[in-house]
C-alpha cells in the first residue's frame, strides 16, 4: 500500500452487511458484528499506512435503536471492547480517536469508555479516527440550526453553519464507500456529502479487506473532480 498526493484526505465508511455476513453462516447477528470489528481493525491500519488523515466510520445510526434490545447491547459492549483493545495501538500509532453524533445519550459505560479513549489518544497526529455513534445528519444540521437560533445569529454564511456541525473540524470526505451492495446513504453526513465521490461495493462488510479498500482508493484516484466546473 502506498502514500500518494492522490489519495484522499478523509475517508467516510458505512460499513453495512454484518446482518447478512451472519445469516449466511447461520450464525447470531452479534457473530456479524464482532467479525466487522475486526474489519475494522484491518481498516484502520491501512488507511494509517496509506497517510489517510481522517477516517470516519458509521458504527450506529439513530435508527439502529429500532433494533431488539440485545443486539444494540451487544454493540455497545464491542465498541467498548474495541476502544479498550485498541487503546494502546492508537497511542503507538498517532490515532487520535474522535466521536460525530448523539454520543451523551448512549449508556454511562460507554460513554465512559468513549470519553477516556478520546481523552487518552488526543494528541495522536498521523491519522484521526472518527465513529459515528447515535449518529443523523438530520438531527446533526437540526441542532446546528437551534444553536444558530440560541446565539441570535442573523446571517447565517456557510462556514458559519460549519462550524455548527459535529464536523466542525473536519474536512468533508473526499470519498465515501458504503459495502453490502445498499445503495443509499441512511442519513449519513448529509451536508458534507455535497461533493463527495462515491464508491459501493457488494462485498458485506466483515469480508472487506485492505486489497478492497486499496483498489477502491486507487478507483478514486483516477476520477476527476470537477466541483461545477469544466
Ligand atoms: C452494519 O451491519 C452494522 C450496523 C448497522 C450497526 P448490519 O447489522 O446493518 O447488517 P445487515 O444490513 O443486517 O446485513
Ligand atoms: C447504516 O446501516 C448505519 C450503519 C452502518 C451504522 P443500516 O443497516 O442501519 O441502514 P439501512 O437500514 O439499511 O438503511
Ligand atoms: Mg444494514
């Protein structure tokens, strides 16, 4: 894997098909989820390696709540086993790890976790990793929009709405990949998309590998980007 110019600056995945990796093997869905959180490790690493800046993962939407209580359970106690496992990898590797979403209403011990895994990994300066947790990027422009009504703002510019997002200092992505083969975007960085390029695969997400990940950014290395010009 290499380092190029043309690589993107931020990288936003909707990691889908744990569900379906699951069933296929007549496994619970929870199987799913724990394979997708090694993905996820494999992931990480590459895109450190490749000099990505910011990867940004979809890890819960604030519809996953409409799942049967265990399985969001389950989630959580992952997410907390991955924060607690990774700690010490993020820290040798530069890893800053950061949150987008509704993340104080997730349960106490796993804010807990969140908050101390942030707090821990702050200073990491080669990559910073995002998850989206409780996470819709309505609800996200709809608390932007409040925030702007609280402060009497009367004229409202774009970067002024910006700085109102959970991304606020983040560059929006220059790529997003959704796996499983789902062709829609779930309420996932509404306003940041704007000008993202887009990329889906069919491979289910505990499947997707570095080799994937790799072809994919070198895909989007040849596209051009042309922002409404010619
Ligand atoms: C993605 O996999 C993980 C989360 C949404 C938390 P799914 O659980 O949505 O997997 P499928 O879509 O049912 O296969
Ligand atoms: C999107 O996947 C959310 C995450 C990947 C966390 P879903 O599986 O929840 O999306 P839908 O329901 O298929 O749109
Ligand atoms: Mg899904």
């Amino acid at each position: 894997m290499e380092k190029s110019k043309k690589n993107p600056k931020h990288i936003a995945i909707i990691m889908d098909g744990n569900g379906r990796w699951a069933k296929a093997r007549e496994l619970p869905r929870i199987e799913g989820h724990r394979a997708g959180a090694k993905t996820v490790k494999e992931i990480v690493t590459a895109a450190r390696e490749m000099g990505i800046k910011y990867l940004t993962l979809y890890a819960f939407s604030s519809e996953n709540w409409k799942r049967p209580k265990p399985e969001v359970n389950g989630l959580f106690r992952l997410l907390i086993e991955y924060c607690e496992n990774e700690l010490d990898t993020m820290l040798k590797n530069g890893i800053s790890f950061n949150v987008i979403g509704e993340w104080g209403k997730l349960p106490n011990n796993t804010r807990k976790v969140l908050r101390n895994t942030m707090g821990e990994t702050e200073k990491g300066k080669k990559m910073r990793l995002t998850l989206a947790l409780n996470y819709s990027a309505r609800k996200e422009i709809l608390i932007a929009v409040s925030n702007i009504l609280k402060d009497n703002v009367k004229r409202i510019s774009e970067k002024g709405f910006i700085k109102r997002l959970f991304t606020y200092d983040m560059p929006d992505p220059d790529l997003i990949i959704r796996t499983s083969g789902e062709l829609r975007l779930s309420n996932f960085l509404l306003w940041q998309a704007a000008y993202s390029e887009f990329f889906f695969t069919k491979t289910l997400w505990p499947d997707f590998s570095k080799d994937e990940f790799s072809k994919i950014i070198e895909d989007f290395a040849g596209r051009e980007r042309r922002y409404g010009g010619i």
